[in-house]
C-alpha cells in the first residue's frame, strides 16, 4: 500500500492504519491526534459542522498505553488503535450521556454499554461522542447542541437520528462510529453524508447501554464508516449475545466465524436483484423534482449493478407495501418499560420515569419533535393492528424474494436530498421527508447502505441493499462488491486536509 501520511490519512482505513502501525509510520497516539486536530479546525471553527459533543479526555492516554501494549505484545485486536466515534445515546464510563439535551448534560453512567465494553476489549479508543435527534429521535438537532450541518451543503441536514456519526466519519473526525437506527436513523445519514452504514438484523448486536432499548425492538445498534470493510470489521466487533438484552437470544447461532470473509469483490456476479422503486419513504413527493434527482442516481446505480453481473429484476411489486407500513405503531408501556431498564442501569438516574422528564423544568427547551414524541400516549389497538402488519408484510416481502429466486432487496437509501435545516426547525418543521423505514418495521432483516453517487445539486445519495433475516453477510457481499466497482464515495470539499506534508 502507498504510504500513510497525514494527507492520505484523510480516508484511512483499519487495514491501511493496521499496515501503518506495523511498518511504524504511524502510532496510535499520533493518530489520536491528527482527529484531535480535525476536530479543533472543523467541528466548531471554520465550517462548523457541529458533529462532537464530547471528547474523551482520555483519548491520548488511552492511545499511548495501546502503542506500548503493541510493541511488547502486538495488537490486542482487530481494532487495536483505531479511533471510533459513538452516537451519544450509548453508555461510555467517564463520558456523559446526554441524548443531546439539555435534560442529560451531567449524566454520567455507572458502566459501558455492552457495545462499548466489546470495542475496549477489541482495542478502540473511544474518541468522542457525538451529536443525535435529541433523545435518539428524529433529525439531528438537539437543545444540548443545536443542529449539525451536512459539509457538502453547511445549510442542509446530516439527517437523522446517527447524523453526528455520519457526519463524523464522512468529514473525516475518526476512522469509524457506531450509530443507532430505530426509523432511519442510520442508513439515512449515511446516505447523506456519502458513507456506508449497516443495520444488521435484530438481535446480532446488543442494546444493553443504549437508551431506546429493550423491551422496545426497532432500534438496533450498527457501524458507520467510509468502506464496506471497515463496516465488517467493526461489525465482528460488537455483535454477540447480552443477557441484558433479551433480543440478542434470537442472534445465537447465526453470527459467522469473521463479517469479513464476505467482502468479495466478485459478489454481484450472478446475483438475482429485485429492484423496488415504489415510493415509500415518508412524506415523499414522486412528482417533486428533488424526488426526480435522487431517481436519476438510483437509475445510474442500477445500470452498475447489471454491469456488474447482477441478474436484475425491475421493478418488483410487494404486495400492499405502503398500505402495511403506513400501520406502524409503538407499544403501550414500550418506552416506559425501555426507558426504566436504560436508567435502571445507573445507581443515580436523573429521572425515574417519562414523567419526570416531561414534568422538568427545563422540558420546554427541548426540541418540538422530542416533546410531541414523549407526550404522545401508544394506542394498543393500533399497537395490534401494527404487529398483524408486520408478519403480513414479511410473508409478502419473502414471497416476492423466494418468487424471483432474489438474493437481495435494492430500494433508495432516501428519496429526497437532504432537507434544509431552516426547514426542519421552523415550519414546515420538515424531518423524516424521503426516509423509507421497511427494514425496521419489519426488524428481522438486515440492510446495508452504500453510497450511489451525487445528484446534479452534488448532494449525496444511496442505495440499500436488504436481505432475508440474519442474510447480513450477503448483504455484506453485495455492497462491498458495488462499492469496489464504482466508489461513488467523495469526501467533502469543506473539510480537506490541514496538515502541509506527510509524517
């Protein structure tokens, strides 16, 4: 490989850091560093992308006893050294939970979440933590923080709810991160930001830690990075069974020796693909132009994928698609319940319950998707009627799969570019706009975003590839395989490099 300077570090990956350290180029704690810098000069100075709310203080400290463990040891593991990011609403020990409000800014966790416990094990450092729609909701804006803006246009939105994750990889603030999907909360920044993301099926990847957790099931936990590899890799990571989290139970038996050995560059070859191009994203405009740009991507990302060798299906029909995801419904006592199990964790919570939270002082400083989500009191007949739909629209979705004798599922990642941030915090309060949410109504079954391409407005979009349940490493496959043949992924020209010569 070419070799790593501070240039080039700007889209390093685990392999290029690993090879790096190895041939000593590069330390741990020099790299640690270089982030440091970038964060300094681009997160609240200069474009002001507004990504971080918290940076380890021990991030150096904690480089500096991994470099020493690797050169009397060698690595600790497959993550030995790199930097990772984590969406604010995960548990790391010595750093505050703050979901983004004002409401959590001095909670501080007694232990990591369970995620968090496998990175350290693994040998990341815990970088930062970063921004997210306030109380893991809806776009990313926050009454901690403000909003964060997406660095290939300062005035639109990361998207939501992993938007400082996304935008953090994307411009380059670590080598990876860890965000939370629960509607679309990652593969909708991904898109937007021009990186790869992955909600595997439920189950593969714990949520004990995580505020919005058990005993609710949407949300999962999954990697964001600029390559499809590092999305593997930082995915072997964190997957396994947690007692603490029930939901893992159905995970067992269906994680792989290594993610990794699905990166296969040959992987469209052969495949059967269903492209679906029904609109379903919510709020969507079809006849809108900006729908119009992002189908122009989609367009051309589906001519690579023939190219590629994949055997195309276009279009597929699922049966009563929009009718059945429009039934989606949260459970009575669900966010109670998940909300108790997340603070029962801490020996001091700072609320005991919802009411609490909307009963505080400072409960009118949040943002005004966050308050309507907590007042808002689940119906448990539409809650009914919502799980009915679900198993309808599973046995349809892998009918239409076993029918066209499909590997995979390809749908937009978004159908509309990213929405103004003026737009989402005045009105017409525009938040979820665009965002199809088909792989977390249904919860078991895995999806990978990767990027297509930029819009004639040069905005980022891209495509997901979804799969039967606990299929992740195919899906893996599929979009490695389309990445290496296009890489449609740019980094953004608001946060170049800031050093003058290599190492």
């Amino acid at each position: 490989m070419a070799k790593l300077t501070a240039p080039n570090i700007l889209e390093a990956t685990i392999e290029g850091i690993h090879s790096a350290y190895r041939s000593g180029q590069l330390t741990s704690r020099q790299l640690v560093q270089m982030y440091l810098d970038r964060i300094e000069a681009f997160d609240k100075q200069g474009p002001a992308i507004n990504a971080i709310i918290t940076i380890n203080s021990k991030a150096l400290e904690e480089a500096e006893r991994l470099d020493a463990l690797f050169k009397t040891s060698g690595p600790v593991g497959p993550v030995h050294g790199i930097p990772v990011i984590v969406k604010d609403q995960a548990d790391v020990k010595g750093m505050p939970t703050t979901l983004g409000s004002v409401l959590f800014k001095d909670y501080y966790p007694d232990r990591d979440s369970f995620v968090v416990e496998r990175l350290r094990k693994s040998g990341a450092v815990i970088l930062a933590k970063s921004t997210l729609g306030e109380m893991a909701g809806g776009d990313t804006h926050g009454s901690l923080f403000g909003s964060t803006r997406n660095s290939y246009d300062l005035n639109r939105t990361v998207g939501g709810s992993s938007g400082g994750s996304a935008a953090a990889v994307s411009a380059n603030f670590c080598t990876v991160a860890i965000g939370q999907e629960g509607l679309a909360s990652i593969r909708r920044p991904a898109a937007w930001n021009s990186v790869a993301g992955m909600r595997a099926t439920a189950g593969l990847v714990s949520r004990g830690g995580v505020y919005s957790g058990w005993p609710a099931t949407a949300g999962a936990l999954g990697p964001m990075a600029r390559t499809v590899a590092d999305i593997a890799a930082l995915l072997d990571v964190i997957v396994g069974y947690d007692p603490e989290d029930p939901l893992t139970a159905y995970g067992v038996g269906h994680i792989p020796e290594s993610f990794t050995k699905f990166l296969d560059k040959d992987g469209l070859k052969g495949a059967r693909l269903g492209i679906l191009r029904e609109a379903m994203g919510i709020d969507s405009e079809p006849d809108s132009e900006d729908f119009k740009k992002v189908s122009e991507v989609f367009d051309n990302a589906v001519t690579e994928l023939k190219a590629s060798g994949a055997q195309i299906v276009d279009p597929i029909i699922i049966p009563k698609l929009k009718e059945l995801l429009a039934k989606r419904a949260a459970g009575p006592g669900e966010g109670e319940e998940s909300f108790k199990t997340y603070f029962g964790r801490s020996a001091n919570p700072p609320f005991k319950s919802i009411a609490e939270v909307v009963a505080s002082a400072e409960f009118g400083k949040v943002s005004r998707n966050t308050q309507n989500r907590l007042k808002t009191s689940p119906d448990a007949t539409k809650h009914y009627q919502c799980l009915m739909a679900r198993d309808e629209l599973m046995t349809h979705l892998l009918k239409v799969m076993a029918d066209n004798r499909l590997d995979a599922i390809v749908h937009k990642a978004v159908e509309h570019q990213p929405t103004l941030i003026s737009e989402g915090l005045n009105p017409p309060y525009v938040n979820y706009k665009g965002a199809p949410h088909l792989n977390t109504f249904l919860v078991f079954v895995p999806s990978v975003v990767v990027p297509a391409g930029f819009t004639r407005d040069n905005l980022p979009a891209g495509i997901v590839f979804l799969g039967r349940p606990y299929d992740d490493g195919n899906m893996i496959k599929l979009a490695y395989s389309y990445e290496q043949a296009t890489h449609r992924r740019r980094p953004p020209a608001s946060t170049p490099s800031i050093f003058a010569k290599p190492l």
